[in-house]
C-alpha cells in the first residue's frame, strides 16, 4: 500500500492509515531528522480539512515529542 502522496501521507481512516502508523510515521521523521537537526529537532505539522486530522495529527505530533523532536502544529 503506498503511504506517502505528493501532499502527505495517505490512506483510509482505521483502515491503511491508523492511530498506530501516525505515531510510528512520528517516530520515524523525528529519528531521520536528529543526526542533522540535533536532539531538539523542529518539525512542522501541517493541518488537513477532514475529520481524520484532529486524531491522527495527535497521535503523528505524540510520535515526535517521545521521539525527542519539536513539533509546530500549523493552524
């Protein structure tokens, strides 16, 4: 299953695209941007019109914070 489009990562709500793959996408970006970022490495989040945002950005943002990283939510 492809995760990743041109504007994000996708996939059908509970489905493809779970609570659980946000978090690991989180821990993933945060890992991957430590070794040139530092250990307090900001990343931006941005923001999705559906009702699917408000959970999966949580858990994507949960994922980078135990991960070590800032995240800036976009509003």
């Amino acid at each position: 299953m492809k995760y990743f489009g041109t504007d994000g990562f996708r996939g059908e709500a509970n489905v493809g695209l779970t609570v659980e793959h946000a978090y690991k996408i989180g821990r993933f970006v945060a890992g991957i941007t430590a070794p040139t970022a530092g250990p307090s490495a900001r990343v931006i989040v941005g923001k999705d019109t559906t009702s699917l945002e408000l959970y999966v950005r949580a858990a994507l943002v949960s994922g980078l914070v135990a991960s070590g990283a800032d995240a800036i939510c976009c509003t």
